[in-house]
C-alpha cells in the first residue's frame, strides 16, 4: 500500500515547473538527440550506410550534405554517428576529426587541430614537414596498430564546407579527397554546407577526387506536419515523475493547438521559416513565461513570445534614446525626405534642429553644440547613422557625409512608444513626413 502511494504521490507545483523547464529545455536547446530525425528517413540511410562501409569495412568515402540552415544537418549527422558508435567494434576503432570554417581559418591551424584531435601531438613532436600533404600522410601513418596491416578508420567532419575552399589552393580538401581515393587508409570525409554550388567553388584538380555523392535535405513538410511537431515538441513523456501533472499539461497543450490566435503564429512562423531552430526560439521563449502561478502554457504565452522573437532590434534601441538623441533622428529623416535620400552631414541636421528650436523653443530646452556633437556621435556609436565612406575620409567630422539605418515605419513605431515623448516632437516628427 505504502509503495502504491509513494509512487502515485504527487510533487509540488514548483517541482514540477522546474523538471518541465529542465525537460523542454534539453529539447529545444539541442542538448538532447531525437530517437529519429524527423522526415529524413531515406537521407539517414543513405548516410549511415556510408559511414558503416567506412568504419566496418575499411572502404574509403566522402558526401557533402547541403541543405539551408536550420534544416538538421548536423543533427542528422550526429543522428547516424550515435546509431554507428553502438557498435562495439566500431566505438573502439573509429576516430572523429570535426573542424570548421568558421575556425580553422586556414590549413595551418587546420592541421595543428587534426594533430590535436588525434592526440598525436607528442608523435609529431619537433619534425618539419616539406609539405602539407607529408605531414598529413605521417599523420595517418602514425594510426595504424602494431602490425601496421591495417589503419583505423578516420572521419573527417568539415562544417561549413565551403569556406574550405577559400583556403589558399585548397590544399586542406585536395589532400583529405586526395587520401579518402587512393585507399592509402580508411577515410570518410563529410562537409556540411548551405550551398547548392559549392561543386563550382572547387578546383578542378580537387572536384575530380571528390565522390560526387550529395544529400540533401530540403523541407518538405506540411503546415499540419509542422503544428504536429509543436505538439510533440510539448507534450511531457509517459516517464515523467508526476502523471498527475503530465496529464493536466498534455490535455493543456491540445488545448492550446487548437486555439485559432495559435494557429495564426504558426502560419505566420511556418510561411517566414520551416526550420526547427526559429519554432524552438518561439517555445523556449514561451516556457520561460511558465511558472508556479502559471504552471500550463498558455496561447497569450505564444503571443507574447511571438511578439519578443519578431521584435525589431534598431526600433528597439529607439526607446533608450534620450530626446536630443530622438530630436537629431526626427531632423535626419525630414533631411532624407528633402534630398530624397542623399547623404547628410552634422551640420545639416544641426540646422534643422536649430529650426525646430526656434519654433517650439518653449518646450525642448536649446542645447549647446558640443553637446549636440557628443549626441551625434553616440548614434554613431550606436550604428543608428553610418559614415557614407567608411569614416576613411579626411574631413572635419561636422562635415562628413553620413546615412540613416532606419526607415520611415522604425521611427514612427518607435516615437508611438517613446515613454512621455512631448507632444511637440510629435508633431514636427508627424510634419516631417508628410
């Protein structure tokens, strides 16, 4: 009886927020891998039947998987990495090297984190190489085991293939293909990309070693698919400790699907991006709303999280200005609806806010220049204005041409939500634009 009752006890509200927040956040935050990727069945066999023939068999390959961001490339691939190290003979035989393009700049540093992920650093020690491709062939050499008969098989994962090929001569692709053709050891090479032309980025000499083996993973899921997937994305599992709790969410949660204002920001979400990572932005945003007072999602927690992830970030900005600052904005945008866009300098706006002065000089109080300037450059600093050549020009800074980043809408919005802005400068914003 005790133990009937120790396991049907519920927990404390608070308890279970927290366990919820841990659980969803492992999903959304991509800490935590599906069982299965979703929708990408004939892909996952395509590549985990590649990668086995390398690890199992000895059998030398290379596949660029292309696809645009968010699409799961890389889940993919950690998806048929998870289900191949599984394999007892392969979890202890198999070695990964995963570099980038966004960090290994160039072959140089390149090679040093081959060294590194293979711990060969001690091997290689002092030795200088004549070339790239003799230090990596050592390198290789170095793996096999003591009857030197047999290499251990090597993965080499790239992300962001193709500023690879940015690289001087590409030498770092040439000889990675180079070695994964000749059999001299087992080599699975795997780039990552969001190009579809990254074939014509390679040289001649490095595309005639490549495999010429693509997958790709371009969406093609449905919008019921996709409101599918924002169910499961929140719904509790059957293992979670309170069923109490797990029911109440769960029936929360169909609720909340069928909500119709829901459905719109789903449309809205699924026509802008099919991607999981912008509909993960939404729901994380949306949980941290979730809490002991609030213990269910709820569709105004949607609305809101929609509102914060479609915020624009300059507007944003607008609203920490002081009024000077807000003042120099107002002037700048009647100045590009004057010369239809062309570029202005500080002592154009400064006169236009002198104007602006003399005509409501009882309500904003007549600032001194160097203040005006100190204001000026602090939008600058901002990026709200932007110096037309690059700020590589040598004119007096008053006298140097410079450009709105913010259009007619930003600024509008902005002064509708500027907390106590005069009435005013309302108006002259109001007048400026027609």
């Amino acid at each position: 009886m005790s133990k009937r009752k120790s396991k049907d006890a519920s927990l404390p509200v608070g308890e279970c927020v927290s366990q919820v927040q841990r659980i969803m956040r492992e999903r959304f935050c991509h800490q935590k891998l599906p069982d299965k990727p979703y929708g990408l069945d004939s892909q996952y066999k395509h590549l985990l039947e590649l990668l086995r023939r390398t690890a199992v068999h000895g059998e030398s390959n290379s596949v660029l998987i292309v696809g645009p961001r968010g699409a799961g490339k890389t889940m993919l691939l950690r998806c048929a990495l998870r289900e191949l190290l599984e394999l007892q003979e392969v979890k202890k035989n198999v070695l990964q090297v995963h570099l980038s393009g966004l960090l290994q700049t160039d072959d140089r540093i390149a090679l040093k984190e081959i060294t590194r992920q293979l711990h060969l650093e001690n091997v290689v020690g002092d030795k200088v190489f004549g070339s790239f491709a003799e230090n990596l062939v050592f390198l290789l050499e170095a793996l096999k085991k003591g009857d030197k008969s047999s290499s251990r098989p090597v993965f080499f994962i790239l992300d962001e293939f193709d500023l690879f090929a940015h690289h001087k001569n590409q030498t770092l692709l040439y000889n990675l293909l180079d070695v994964s053709q000749s059999a001299q050891a087992p080599v699975a090479v795997v780039g990552l990309t969001c190009r579809l032309d990254m074939l014509e980025l390679l040289e001649k000499r490095v595309k005639s070693r490549f495999s010429h083996r693509q997958i790709h993973l371009l969406s093609s899921m449905t919008f019921p698919q996709y409101q599918e997937t924002f169910r499961s994305e929140l719904t509790l599992p059957d293992t979670f400790p309170d069923s109490k709790f797990s029911q109440e969410w769960n029936l929360s949660i169909k609720k909340l699907c069928e909500d119709k204002s829901v459905e719109e920001i789903l449309q809205k979400s699924f026509n802008c991006s099919k991607d999981f990572r912008s509909l993960h932005l939404l729901l994380l945003l949306a949980l941290s709303r979730v809490s002991v007072s609030n213990p269910t999602v709820q569709a105004a927690d949607i609305l809101e999280a929609n509102r914060m992830s479609a915020a624009d970030s300059k507007a944003n900005i607008l609203h920490g200005l002081s009024i000077l600052e807000l003042c120099l904005i107002i002037a700048m945008k009647h100045l590009n609806d004057i010369y239809e866009g062309e570029p202005f300098n500080f002592q154009m706006v400064h006169n236009e806010f002198k104007k602006f002065i003399q005509r409501k000089s009882h309500s904003i109080h007549n600032f001194e220049k160097p203040v005006v300037i100190k204001a000026f450059e602090h939008l600058l600093q901002l990026e709200l204005i932007r110096p037309v050549d690059g700020g590589v020009c040598k004119v007096q800074r008053e006298y140097q041409l410079m450009r709105l980043m913010l259009d007619h809408t930003q600024v509008m919005e902005a002064l509708q939500r500027y907390p106590q802005c005069p009435t005013d400068v309302r108006q002259w914003a109001v007048s400026s634009f027609g």
